[in-house]
C-alpha cells in the first residue's frame, strides 16, 4: 500500500506521530511505502522518520520539493497557510509512474485503525476519492463552482486514482484553473480539487476523514447538515465516532496544545508517547483559548445552528478580508 504525507520541519513531528500510528495499527498489510514530499526536513527529523519504518520493517521514500512552485509560473497567494499544501497537486510529477493509486494523508491525522479496504476499493471512474466535509457555505461553494445541493469534500484524506490523473493529464487542468482564479483561493489545493473533480470525486465513510468536532453535533442535526455522513443505525453512527480509522484534527483544538480539551486528544497522546518526540512540550499561551473553544463545542452539543452562523459569521469575515488583499 502507498502512502503519502507533504511536511516541511516545523510539521515533522506531527507527521512522525501519523505515520507511526499507521504502522502500528496496519500491521495486516504486507507492504506499506511511504513517500514524504519533503520541504528542507531536518536530517535530525528524517532519522526519526526512519527510525520508525525500520522498527515496524517499512520503507520510506524523501521527495524534494523546495521548488515546487515551478510548476505554478504566476503570482498566488495562499491566504496564510503553507504553500507546501499545493505541492500534492504535482503527485504524478514526483512519484514513479509504476503507482497507480496512492493515500494521501495530512500530518494532523491519527490513523486509529485498519484501512485496507482503502487498498481495494474500485475507482471505476473516479479521479479521487474523499469524505465530504460536514458543512461547507453556499456561498462558499457558489465561489468554485459547486451549486447547494453538491457536495463539498474535505482534501485531507485522499485517496488518489493516479493512473487516470496521468491519462487525463490532470496537473495542467489544476494549474490553469488556479491561474484562471487569479492564483487566490481560500482552501488553495482543496478548492481546486474540488472544482477540477467534481462529478467525479467517489464518496468515502467518515470513519476514513473524523473531524474530531463532529462529535459535538447532534446525529439528527448532521443528517441534515450533510446526508452522506448518515448511517443505518444510530448505533452505527456512534460506533464510527467511538472508534474511527482515521482521526482529524481540524479546527483550532489541536491535541498538542496545552489546555485542549479535544475528545480524541488521548489517542494522539499515546503515539506521541511511542515516538521520538515524547519528551517535547506542547505548545503553550493558549489556555483561554482553549477554553473559550471548549465552550463553543459545549453550546455546540445544546444549539447546534449557533455553531453554524458563528462559523458562517467567521468565514463570511475571513472571505472579505482575503478578497481584500
């Protein structure tokens, strides 16, 4: 099975802490490669990473990309987050052409159980297949091209069709339309994917992609809010919150800062502590932060609609000051 993460060093160790947990709950699988498209890692780092293939017998393969914005010869503005996000638009440039599928997985995932079905599911003719985001504005999505009734998919998990991103030579199609938009997009890589597959983006269980705020929405009101989430039985529903296979830590809770109260924070808590870095200290400064944000899931769990218009409020705002810039 292959696998890919995109990390510079600052994200090292959190795609360390992933990997790890990949390895350790996927011991079944015969063969896991994984490729890291690698931003100036740290030699430190990089011997942690391979120390941790060698002790669970696995490969790992570095992939250079400090100039990967070669392959965008304009001016692009990714809105204060990384441009190394962009670099998994170029997966056919960087990986060898015998691939023909690939998981991407970004570095603030836990991989908290099996995911060979991932390794067998057929594509037929999908380019790529994801797990929708739980609630993505109208408005929002009107900006790329996907009316209210599609579904928006969330580009932290993909699982990559490459032989047919190859056939239909893909890059230049994401390429020319992030040229098209003025290189200015508020989800940069996942806005583009999201417009260049839509129709054909396949429709993955929300074990494969958890964000780790979903368990504060009440299941009535998440069948509402995003219907693919659904499932057969309530207690399906609460067995894939109680143990997904893949744990998401979007939102601003991340489990390594001091003061979070984030529900799945114990399982990163114990890779961490089987990794390299369980000595570092998590971040702190953000104790009332943290607590503020705590008090949104509470409200969360009471009034679900308020969390929704605050987020709306918030990315209403956000939209306008970057269309600003």
């Amino acid at each position: 099975m292959n696998i890919i993460y995109a990390s510079n060093d600052a994200y090292a160790k959190f795609l360390g802490i992933s990997m790890l947990s990949l390895f350790d709950n996927n011991r079944e699988i015969n063969e896991i490669v994984v490729y890291i498209l690698d931003q100036s890692i740290c030699s430190a780092n990089k011997e942690h990473l391979l120390q941790i293939a060698r002790h669970y017998d696995r490969k790992i393969c570095f992939i250079d990309i400090h100039d990967f914005t070669q392959y965008l010869p304009f001016d692009f503005d990714t809105s204060g987050y990384n441009p190394i996000t962009l670099s998994r638009l170029f997966l056919c440039s960087y990986l060898p052409e015998s691939i023909d599928r690939i998981l991407y997985l970004d570095c603030d995932i836990i991989v908290n159980g099996s995911i060979r079905e991932l390794e067998t599911i057929p594509f037929q003719d999908h380019l790529v297949a994801a797990v929708p985001e739980l609630h993505m504005p109208v408005e929002k999505k009107a900006l790329v091209g996907i009316k209210k009734h599609e579904t928006y998919y969330n580009a932290g998990v993909l699982l990559v069709n490459l032989s047919l991103w190859r056939k239909e030579k893909i890059e230049p199609v994401f390429v020319e339309y992030y040229r098209s938009m003025g290189g200015k997009l508020l989800y940069n890589d996942q806005d583009i994917i999201n417009h260049c597959c839509k129709d054909r983006i396949l429709c993955l269980s929300h074990t494969y992609n958890l964000s780790t705020n979903l368990y504060y929405f009440p299941r009535y009101f998440v069948k509402k809010l995003q219907p693919a989430y659904d499932t057969a039985s309530p207690s399906a529903y609460k067995a894939i919150l109680k143990f997904p296979s893949i744990i998401h830590y979007m939102g601003d809770e991340r489990p390594w800062i001091a003061g979070n109260r984030n529900k799945y924070r114990r399982q990163f808590a114990y890779y961490k502590k089987l990794s390299p870095w369980k000595e570092d200290p998590p971040v702190k400064g953000q104790r009332l932060y943290m607590l503020c944000y705590h008090i949104l899931n509470v409200i969360t769990l009471l009034c679900p609609w308020f969390r929704i218009l605050f987020s709306k409020l918030i990315g209403i705002n956000k939209y306008k000051w970057f269309s600003k810039k």
